[in-house]
C-alpha cells in the first residue's frame, strides 16, 4: 500500500549531447513516500526541505501520476510525500527527481503496468510544466539508472548505455538558482554545419568510449560549442573551473543540464576527491556559497 523511494539527481547535456544524453548519480537525491489512498485522489500530502507547490496539478510529481493514471484509465487516488534534497533550478535534475521518483512509485504500487521506459512519457509531462519543455535527458536516467540516450523524441525512443565501472561525477552547485526556462531562451535556435558536424562527431565518440571503457576518449568528447558558451556566462567562474579541474586530472568538465551546476567527470574516487577539493578551495577562497557532491554513476 505505501512505497518509500530514493529518487536521484541527473546530469543532463554532457556537454556534446545537448537533450538527448543524461545520468543518473547514485548517491544525491530527493526521498519519496507514495502510498495509496481511498479518495480516488492525488494528494500532495507533504513537502520537506523546499516550497513547493502542494495542488497537484501544478506539482510536477502529481502532474506525472495523473497523466500515468489517465493513460491507464484508473482513478484510483495517491497520496505523495516529497522530501526534497535536490535545490530546484540547479541543473541536478530536480522537477524530474519528483517526476520520475513518482511515476515509478505508483507504477510499482500498481503492480507494474509499465516498463520503466514506458514511465518517461508520463515523466516528461513533470518536466513540460516545470520548464515548458518535454526533454526526456533527466527523466530518462533518473528511471532507468546509468547513461540514458534519447535517440528520437517522435516517436520516443530512449536507450540504456553501459557504464564504466571507474567512474565519478563531481557536481559543483553554486548558490544561485537558474531556471531551465531562462537558460533555455537563451541558447541560439540555429546551429551552423560545422559546429553541428564536431558536436555529432563527440557525441558518436562518447558512446563508443562508454561501450569500451576508453576514459580519455571519454574525456576528449566532453566539448561543446553550441550551448556552453552561451550558457556559461551566467556560471561565476566557469573557465578557471574548467582549467582547475584538467589540471587535477578531471577528464572532463561541463555545465550539468541547464546549469548553474558543472560538473567534472573523473577516473576513480582518488582522483574525484582531489578534483572535488581543488574546487572546494579555489569557490572558498572566492567566498562564493555552494554545494559539493561525489558520486558514483549507477
Ligand atoms: N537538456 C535540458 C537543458 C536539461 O539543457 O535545457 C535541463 O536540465
């Protein structure tokens, strides 16, 4: 009748795989207990630790519910409890933490009427009305774990990749919120060829390096020249974190989804935990407030 369940950030974008590419981080998240109700109902019964909005349409964790049960044609009700670790409007994937955490909740609670790949739809509803776009890279990897590829929107078709058991994610938070939203109007809506050709071109080369465990091929298609010039302007420091991070044998280092958190892909926790203290100390001694994680991909 009730179910608890840890519901995960995400690191959208990967740089080269702008919408299409996430993963799922297995030690940050939000918590969730879903428990059936007898009110033919959705609830949003409780929320900890942000404010969010308690109807349930404009939640985007009972938004997804509904638009799971409405595929299903049932009407039985739910109530949802959110405790929320996940800051809203820093890239971690935080309206789909809720969404996903929900719709996976309840499809358990419903004795599994859906696939996991089948819940993205449901999913990505959350994420239409948390930033007015349906992407799928932060619902995707919160439901399936591990690397997630959306390779077509329409019709949705959404692959698992492998994950190379070496590595970590650090995840810098800089304390400013930035809505999806915003950081979307900004990106430019048309791309040049040859941007478009080295943008394909590290992205092709990115999933080859998660099939052969191949870390510096890895590291070499962590580029972007569409959308993280643009967006890292808004990001304090950005390039010195960027060089900070190679310098301490990051093999890569990015914008996590829409940002204000980056991130810096590394090889082994040894290695994370110096680049995860560089980066400590260079945002200290700038007197920048922040939030610092490591975590493993899974
Ligand atoms: N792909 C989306 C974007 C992810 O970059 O806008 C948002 O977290």
């Amino acid at each position: 009748k009730e179910l608890k369940v840890f519901a995960p950030a995400t690191v959208a974008n990967l740089s080269c795989g702008f919408d299409v590419l996430g993963c799922c981080l297995d030690s940050v998240g939000d918590e969730m207990v879903v428990r059936k109700n007898d009110l033919n109902e959705i609830r949003i019964t409780k929320v900890t630790g942000q404010e969010l909005p308690m109807e349930a349409d404009k939640n985007v964790a009972g938004v997804a519910v509904k638009a799971l049960l409405k595929d299903l044609e049932s009407d039985q009700g739910f109530d949802i409890e959110i405790t929320k670790r996940i800051k809203p409007g820093s890239g971690i994937g935080s309206s789909a933490a809720s969404s996903a955490g929900a719709v996976f909740a309840v499809n358990k609670l419903l004795g599994e009427p859906y696939s996991s790949n089948q819940l993205i739809p449901f999913a990505m509803q959350g994420e239409l009305i948390a930033s007015g776009n349906e992407h799928a890279d932060n619902v995707a990897p919160a439901l399936l774990g591990g690397f997630s590829l959306v390779r077509s929107y329409c019709p949705l078709e959404v692959l698992s990749l492998p994950v190379p058991s070496e590595l970590r994610m650090v995840v810098l938070h800089p304390l400013i919120e930035i809505k999806t939203k915003d950081s979307r109007s900004i990106i430019k809506q048309n791309i040049s060829l040859k941007s478009a050709i080295n943008q394909w071109g590290n992205l092709g080369a990115l999933i080859s390096a998660l099939y052969t465990d191949d870390y510096d091929l890895l590291g070499r298609s962590l580029e972007d020249e569409i959308v993280e010039p643009i967006r890292s302007i808004l990001i304090p420091y950005f390039q010195e974190l960027d060089e900070l991070s190679v310098a301490n044998g990051a093999l890569g280092f990015g914008i996590s989804g829409s940002g204000p958190s980056v991130y810096a892909l590394c090889k082994g926790d040894e290695n994370a935990e110096k680049v995860k203290q560089a980066i400590k100390k260079f945002y200290e001694k700038k007197g920048i407030d922040f939030d610092l994680h490591l975590s493993a991909i899974n």
